[in-house]
C-alpha cells in the first residue's frame, strides 16, 4: 500500500462549473477525512467517514459541498456551482482505531483547486 | 467552539540554532498530534503525546505536553537545512471525538545555511 492517493492534483475550473475530486485511503484504514487548506493557514475540517457512514460535516460547509464513501473504500468530495472562494488546497486523510490507539492521520498530497 | 493557537507564526533561525514552537488549546485535550508540512507538500505527522507532562524525543525533536493537558511545544535543537517547513499542532475537536483534528495556523521555520 502506498498510501493516500488522491485525485487530480490540480484543477483549474471557472465559476460556475462542478468539480469532483477523489480520495483513496490506506486500505486497513476505516476513517477517512477532507479537509481545506489555505495559504499559511492550517487545514480546517470538512467532513469525516467512518467506514461509509459520513459521521460529522463542518457547519462551514455549504450546501454545495457534498462528500461520498460508497462501500467504505474510497471517497468522493464534489463542490457544485464553484466559486472564487473555493479556491485552495483540498486534502483527504484517513486513519485507523487501533489498540493502543493511534489518533495520526496519513495525508494524502491534495487537490489544489482554483477557480477562474 | 475549539481554538488551536500557535506561536510565533514565523521563525527565521541561522543553521544550528535552536528552534521551539509553542502551541495552546482553549480546552483541555485528550491528545496533542504534531505535523510537518514542507513547502508545497502535504503535512506528514510527526507524534503524538496523550499523557500528561508526557515528553518524547525523535533525534533532535523533543515535544513535550503540559501538566494541564492544554498546550504543548517542539523544539529543535541544532537546526539543519532539512527542519525547513511548517509546524501545526492539532487536538480532537470538541464533542467527544479523538479523530476529528483541529489544527493550529502552524509556525513556519525557515533555515538559514
């Protein structure tokens, strides 16, 4: 296993469009998460899976943003109706529950996005 | 709600100096996670401590949690080229969950050689 995959790494889309990007986790990982990183801040929340089950979504998000993790493997975050604002660094994570417990995420190397 | 605080924002230090991030929750945390993230890349975790006072060490990186289980710092000692990036400290949000992170704005380190 090489890791977090995600993909594309970059994508350029003007306003308006619909864009989707996908995140495949460590396999033996059950929690999967996105976060938005912006330039010089740290990633902030958007949402998090426990194997298929989205168990939290940050009130941050709009109804434009919708994240998927059909079968509990890999993960898709769309953003509908883009704009200028979404512009950044989207970043999928996962994680495992372990004995002891092991609370580090594996980041994988992101989506920049940016809207034109 | 949870609020990750980070000082400084910047660091500029000369090779070989020592470096120390400082990092403080408004709550009392389970655990503290740490992250480095070098430039244009993605961040890529470093440790983590659960118990209180706890002190762990990787090679020139010692992290330490305090007593309070509300902050935390890293320091380096003798920095090397290769420390360049930026540090984040993390903590579980609030709401009772261990896995759902909330990071600091992060220090930035840069290394002058």
């Amino acid at each position: 296993d090489t890791g977090v995959s995600q993909d594309p790494r970059h994508k350029i889309t003007k306003r308006g469009q619909n864009v989707t990007f996908r995140c495949d986790p460590i396999s033996e990982h059950n929690r999967l998460y996105w976060y938005r990183q912006t330039l010089g801040q740290g990633p902030e929340f958007l949402t998090y899976f426990q194997n298929e089950a989205q168990l939290e979504k940050s009130r941050l998000l709009s109804d434009r943003f919708s994240a998927e993790r059909p079968k509990g493997s890999f993960s898709t975050l769309e953003i509908q109706r883009t704009e200028q604002g979404d512009s950044a660094m989207y970043l999928c994570a996962s994680s495992s529950t372990g004995t002891p417990p092991n609370y580090g995420y594996t980041f994988g190397s992101g989506t920049r996005l940016t809207v034109v | 709600g949870q609020q990750v605080m980070q000082i400084p924002q910047y660091q500029h230090v000369q090779e070989g100096e020592d470096f120390t991030t400082y990092c403080n929750s408004s709550t009392t945390l389970s655990n503290i996670q740490w992250y480095k993230q070098r430039p244009g890349g993605h961040p890529v975790f470093l440790i983590q401590l659960v118990k209180s006072g706890e002190v762990k060490k990787q090679k020139r990186l010692t992290f330490q949690f305090g007593e309070a289980k509300k902050n935390s710092s890293l320091h380096i000692t003798a920095t090397q080229t290769t420390d360049v990036g930026t540090y984040f400290c993390a903590g579980p949000g609030s709401g009772g969950s261990n896995y759902k992170l909330t990071f600091g704005k992060g220090t930035l380190l840069t290394v002058n050689p």
